[in-house]
C-alpha cells in the first residue's frame, strides 16, 4: 500500500492497529452486554437492542435521527426498533408533521434495560479508576482523539464525495 507524503510506514501500522482496536472494542462490549442480560435473565433481546435501548435513553426520536445523531450505526435499525416495539420496550407513534416518519420512545421495560446497562457501564468505569487502567485524564485523552478521528472521517465523507 503506497504512502502519501505525510504518513510515514510507522504511523500507518498504528493507524491500522487503532482501526482494528475500535473494531473489536465494539464487538467486545456487545459481549459485556449479552453476558450480563443472560446473567440477569433477559433473553429476548439483544446486545445491539440493548444498547439501542441506552442510547435512546429519554429521548423520543425517528430511525432516522438514530443514525444522524450517531446513536447507531447498523443498516437494520427499522428491524431492531420493530421487535423492540413488538416486544414491549418501546412505544411507537406517527409523526404528526411527516406522516411516513415514526417516533420512538421507551417504555417501563425499555427504560429498565436501560438502566441496567446504565448500571453496567457504572460499574466498570468504577473498575477501570479503582484498578488503575485509566484514571480521568486518560479517558478524556482517548476521547478527545476519537472525536478527531470521527470529525476527520464524516469531513472525509461529506466535502471528497
């Protein structure tokens, strides 16, 4: 793979290691989320339903803004949100202004899978400060660089294509 002017060979070796690094950090905590719903005894629903259910949260939204605003990313988002309003986790209404457009809430339900992940995610932030694998400053470091990346690549698909 060539090389352009400003990414030397070593760079290049970190960049794909921190690509393939994000990919399998998202598959890791899919796994985090499907083994703690099976250890509370919530089988109906997946991780990736799950984690819909906690980025959702309070909010009241259409697929379409799901995608927008980066709460999710999967081409089946109009399938997930069905079962999960066939399943009881969320309600569902047309939009009063654009008829096509459906809006979606959480439920009872919902909102306690939603807590629950929320309690998850508690638990291993205390973890990774009490165990010393990041402490605030690191997190807000890798944050900070994500964000980078993610401005970069959505300015790399909005202005080149």
């Amino acid at each position: 793979m060539p090389m352009t002017k400003g990414a030397g060979a070593g760079f290049m070796s970190g960049y794909l290691d921190a690509l393939a690094l994000v990919e399998r950090l998202h598959r890791l905590l899919l796994d985090v989320i499907k083994d703690e719903f099976e250890r509370v005894g919530v089988l109906d629903i997946n991780a990736v339903q799950g984690l819909l259910l906690f980025n959702i949260g309070d909010n009241e939204v259409t697929a379409g803004e799901l995608k927008t605003r980066g709460y999710y990313q999967g081409s089946n988002v109009s399938y997930n949100l069905k079962k999960l309003v066939e399943m009881g986790y969320m309600h569902h209404q047309r939009c009063e202004v654009d008829r096509r457009s459906v809006r979606v809430r959480l439920t009872q339900k919902g909102r306690d899978i939603r807590d629950m992940a929320s309690e998850l995610f508690a638990r291993h932030a205390e973890g990774l400060t009490a165990k010393g694998v990041v402490d605030a400053q690191g997190i807000e470091d890798i944050t900070r660089a994500l964000k980078r990346i993610e401005r970069y690549w959505t300015d790399q698909i909005r202005y080149i294509y």
